[in-house]
C-alpha cells in the first residue's frame, strides 16, 4: 500500500492525537472519521465559542467580502 505525506497544524494533530486509539495509526483514525456519514458535524459543533471557530468564521467573513459577483 502506498503512503501520502500530509500537512496538519500542530493543533489539528494534538486532537487528532487525542481521539486516536492507543493502538490506532492516524490513518485508522482519519478513515474511521471520514467512514462515519455526518458524524464531522459533531466535531464541527465543539468548535462553538472556541479560538478555531473564531479563526474560521473570521476568514469566511473575509471570503464572502472579496468574493465577486458575477451578472
């Protein structure tokens, strides 16, 4: 099987480090996240109120606002 190299910020490994079982490998553990249908929601939900949330909502605020309309 190959292998892919992928970026994570350092606070999206820590949970993601967190979550992950003792003898779980990251990849079994991004599948299994990815497996559950709609189960990212919850993740996205304990964001509310969070340092993250804020950053995310900062920055879709910043796209809409540059994103132009087309006629």
């Amino acid at each position: 099987m190959s292998t892919k190299n992928i970026a994570l910020r350092e606070d999206v490994y820590k949970r993601l480090k967190e979550v992950k079982g003792p003898d779980e490998s990251f990849s079994d553990a991004i599948e299994e996240l990815l497996e559950r249908k709609g189960s990212l929601l919850p993740l996205w939900s304990s964001l509310s109120g969070s340092e993250a949330m804020d950053l995310i909502e900062t920055d879709l605020k910043a796209i809409r606002n540059g994103a132009q309309i087309r006629v």
